[in-house]
C-alpha cells in the first residue's frame, strides 16, 4: 500500500519511487528526486502495473 511517503521500487534505490497523495499515485526517479513527477489516478496506476504485470510492456530481446 502506498502512502504519502516515497516507496522505492528497489533495495539498492536505484530506479523509481512512488507515494499515494490525495487520491492520485506520483512516480519519480529516485536518482533525480527534485526533478518530474508523473501523475497517474488510482485506477490507472492499477491499470499500469496490471500491465507491468503481464509483460506488456517488456522490450524485445534485441533492445535488452
């Protein structure tokens, strides 16, 4: 569960963070915390990593 502080996708701190705050889901790098926040509702972030999920968003072998 989200919560208005910063959760951070992994244990080394390397990638994104994410925070539930008045009922909208904020992503940022973590590399670059002052830097873009990209907004998503609830239900698209649901959507979102539903998706991440299912692999919908894996590149192709050849990008890897």
């Amino acid at each position: 569960m989200l919560s208005d502080q910063w959760i951070t996708a992994s244990e080394s701190g390397d990638c994104v963070e994410a925070r539930l705050i008045a009922n909208r889901v904020e992503v940022r790098n973590s590399k670059r915390p002052a830097g873009a926040i990209v907004c998503f509702t609830p239900a698209e972030w649901r959507t979102f990593v539903a998706g991440v999920r299912r692999g919908v968003f894996d590149l192709p072998e050849l990008m890897s």
